[in-house]
C-alpha cells in the first residue's frame, strides 16, 4: 500500500463508501492496529488473532481475541451454523456444507 494509506485508511473508506452501520475487524499485528482502531471509533468490534508473536501493543486491544487462527476459524465457524441461512448463500445451495 501506499504510505498514505494503511489498513485503517481503507477500512474507513468502505465503512463510508457501502454506508457500513456495523463492522467487525480481525486482524493479528501491528500493521491492523489502524483498522483495529478505525472500527472500534465507528461503534464496531476488534476481533484479534493472538499467537505466540503477538506484538504486545496488540495484546493490549479491546475487544475479542482467539488463541490463533484455528480457534477464529472455529468461531467463525459456530456464528455461521447460529446464523439463520440466506436462500442464495453457499450453505444454504449446497445442502448444508460450505464449498471449498
């Protein structure tokens, strides 16, 4: 990316570009503590990838954190079967099971 724009940049341009109302950020190093930052400012949440490099500034974020990318992958896993199913969603038009 260019200088002027990181990830916190970018985050707050498609929050205002597709007039957001709600955003959830994950992310696991320095380099998404801008967009960590922008979502949480716009009422979202900070979902943090923590693992045994984990800078400490990261650490440190308010919000969810998983003890790697297995247990987000989990999560993510468990909100999608809690959700109710769109007609046109990968799920709900293969019977049931994500396509990989």
């Amino acid at each position: 990316m260019p200088l002027e724009q990181d990830k916190g940049t970018a985050l707050r341009r498609i929050i205002s570009t597709r007039n957001l109302q709600t955003v959830a950020y994950a992310g696991d190093g320095r380099g998404d503590l801008p967009a960590f930052e922008a979502a949480t400012a716009r009422g979202g949440y900070s979902l943090v990838i923590d693992g045994p490099d984990t800078a400490p500034e990261v650490s440190r974020i308010i919000g969810a954190h998983f003890n790697g990318p297995e247990d987000f992958q989990s999560w993510l896993r468990q909100l999608d079967n809690a959700l109710p199913q769109h007609p046109t969603s990968a799920k709900a038009s293969s019977g049931g099971q994500r396509r990989s």
